[in-house]
C-alpha cells in the first residue's frame, strides 16, 4: 500500500508556525534598539527592534500604549514582554508587546542627540536664518536617488500641478558608502553651477533610521545651512525627523509633500485669483455704496443748499467783535485826548510868556535869573525880559521892601 505524503496549504503551515511560537515563546523579555517607529491611524504603534546583527518586528496595539509614561523613539534601546508571533498574511513573525522598560538610547540616537546639540548652539536651526520658500518657483532642484519611489513621486506631482516648472535632478546615493559625501557635494554644486535654481529639494523616501542616517551627517547639514538658494527637506515619513530637517530653511514631512509645496497648484491659484477679484469687486461696491450714502446726506444737508450758513453766525460774532474794538478804541482816544489838554494846560501855566503878557517881566542878570532884590546891587546890569522883546538897564537904586 503506498504512502500518502500529507500536502499542507500556506495558511496551515503558518498557523502551526504560530502555535509553535505562541507555545515556546510566550511572555519573553527581548532588548533592542528602537527603529523606524510610526503610528497607524488607529493609534497602534509599529518598530522594528534591532541589535548589531540582526532585527525583529514589533508591534504594540492600543490598548497597551496607555501604559507607557515615556516618549517612544528612534534608537531608544529597551526591554520588552512579548508574545512570539506571526501575521499570517505576510509570513512575517513579530513580538506582540505587553510591556516596555526604558533603557538608554542606542549609539545612533546618542549620535544624533549631540550633534543636533553641538549644531543648535552654534545657531544653525534658528528661525532667523532660514530663507524664504518662493511661492512661484520656476527652477527647482531636486538632490535624491535616481531609482527610488521618491524622485518619481516629485516629479509626477510637480508635471500635474504645475507644468510650467523646469526639474532639474541631481542624482545621488541616499544611504550607505558614500551618500553623505554625495549629497553634501550636490548642494555645492547647484550652489555654485545653477545659481538660477529657486529652490531645492533634498531628501529620500521612508526606511529605517540607519537608511536615513546620511541625512543625519554633520557634512550634510553644513551644505544645506550654506546654501545660497532655499532648501526644503523631505526625508522619509512624517514620523521621522533628522538632522536635515533642522537645518534646512523648510521641512516637509513626506517628498510628495515637498513637490505639492513648491508646485502651487494651477486651478487652485486660479480659483484663489478669482475669489480675491470676487471679494475685491464686493468691496469696491461697500465703498461705493458707503460714499454714495454720504453724498446723498451731504446734498440735502443745509451746507449744501445753503453754503453761507455754517458762517453766518461767524460773521455775526466777528462783525460784533469788529463795532467792540472799535468802541473801545473811541473811548481810549477821548480818554488820552483829555489826558493831552491836561497837561497841555498845566504846560501854559508854566510858560513864562503868559504872566509877561499881564505886564510881567522876567529879569536876568548874565545867564542867572533875579529871584530877589537881594541878588542885586547898585551899578549891576540888568536884562528885562518882556514877552515882545527885552531891554537892558543899569541899577541906581536898591531897596528893600519893608516886612509887614
């Protein structure tokens, strides 16, 4: 009688491999180094957990990640309680994780850490040095691998949205020997070369942190913060970030995302123009209608029907003011006028010519006026001074006149 070999479908032979590792490997602690950790729309959390040699899948579901009271990240070395498991559809075995200890970063992220320290004191992430995105670049360079998913990503974007744009790409290897060199001397070159390019692209598609690490160089990081012409990075997914990212005058979380900032999409530009001339136009008519009220107001006004009015009560006043001025000048006039006849009265008193006129003389002896008969003396020549003329005599005779 012949044997019957038993014939196994896949999905069998998986969920026996299942079993297996369910049976054998069930509440384990395994220690790794966290990488490319990202997080599913419904908040489940996957990485990979790695060592020198090799590297495992893990995931840990919702309900779990409520237990954890630390930041989950890129070359964070831990411990873990794990099932051993499979997901069947890919026949990829994972650990299932019910726990997570903190144990120290991993030599990258200690990598990463310092030099993203050592390149903030010196002020290479300050917002004040980065350069403006043009809104309405016309060249842009694109610096990354010729053969990933990323640069074919870009340019679709770009031709669809925008196809009036010139790409220039620079290729260049994104990770491994020799990429950080490459990239660096990219940006010097299109710096140097294509000084007409408006702004440049740099980045890659997702992977782990070791396949984003040449973006997590120093070299690199220098380049793009001397670049005359913009950068905008955009390495990886949107959960990661780098060194570049920092650096760079933009970030962009994915390369598509990159492509859709600089290729201003053409209806949506044209859409916008046309509602900003919509609500200009509506608010040409506000003002019009606003100024047209207003006039309306003003030619019924009283001003407007009778213009003289608003200074009627004016001239009033100032022709009032003008008589009171004019009254007061009046009264100062008399008010001198009588001061003048005053004084010129008491001015005539003191004329010596009107007492010599009541027959008066004045006499004088040398310059000297005769006050008293004391002053003369017999043989003395005198002038008499008469209001009409004066004459001269010689003194005979002095008496006094007797005291009553």
């Amino acid at each position: 009688m012949e044997n019957i070999e038993p014939v196994y479908k896949v999905s069998e032979i998986n969920a026996e491999i299942k079993n297996i590792l369910s049976r054998n490997f069930n509440n384990i602690w395994v220690e790794g180094e966290i990488s490319g950790i990202k997080r599913s729309s419904l908040n489940h959390i996957y990485f990979d957990l790695k060592d020198e040699n090799s590297i495992i899948s893990c995931v840990l579901f919702k309900w779990n990640v409520k237990d954890i009271d630390f930041d989950l990240q890129n070359g964070l070395l831990i411990k873990v309680l794990a099932d051993l498991s499979i997901y069947e559809k890919q026949s990829k075995y994972q650990l299932i994780i019910k726990k997570i200890v903190p144990l120290k970063l991993g030599p990258l992220q200690i990598a990463f850490e310092k030099l993203k320290k050592k390149l903030e004191e010196e002020g290479l992430f300050d917002e004040k040095r980065k350069k403006k995105i043009p809104k309405f670049p016309q060249n842009v360079g694109v610096i990354t691998s010729l053969h990933g998913a990323a640069v074919r990503d870009i340019i679709s974007i770009i031709k669809r949205r925008a196809p009036n744009i010139n790409i220039i790409i620079y290729p260049v290897k994104v990770q491994g020997e020799g990429a950080k060199e490459e990239i660096a001397s990219a940006i010097n070159d299109i710096n140097e070369k294509l000084s007409w390019v408006d702004v440049l692209l740099v980045g890659r598609g997702g992977g782990s942190m070791e396949d984003l690490w040449a973006f997590n160089e120093e070299i690199v990081a220098r380049a793009i913060a001397n670049s005359r012409i913009p950068i905008i990075s955009c390495v990886g997914h949107q959960t990661d970030f780098t060194i570049s990212d920092f650096v760079a005058d933009l970030r962009a979380p994915t390369p598509s995302a990159a492509a859709e900032i600089v290729a201003q999409n053409i209806e949506d530009v044209l859409s916008s123009i046309k509602q900003t001339e919509k609500r200009l136009i509506q608010s040409l008519k506000l003002i019009y209608h606003k100024i047209y009220s207003k006039f309306l107001i003003f030619v019924k006004s009283r001003f407007f029907l009778s213009p003289f009015s608003i200074i009627e009560k004016f001239v009033v006043s100032l022709d009032d003011l003008h008589t009171k001025i004019i009254d007061e000048m009046d009264r100062k006039i008399l008010i001198i006028s009588n001061k003048l006849e005053n004084l010129k009265g008491r001015l005539n008193n003191l004329n010596p010519n009107i007492p010599a006129k009541k027959g008066y003389i004045i006499s004088r002896k040398g310059e000297r006026i005769i006050k008293s008969i004391k002053e003369v003396e017999p043989g003395d020549k005198l002038e008499l001074i008469f209001y009409d003329g004066y004459a001269k005599t010689l003194v005979n005779e002095k008496k006094l006149m007797e005291e009553k």
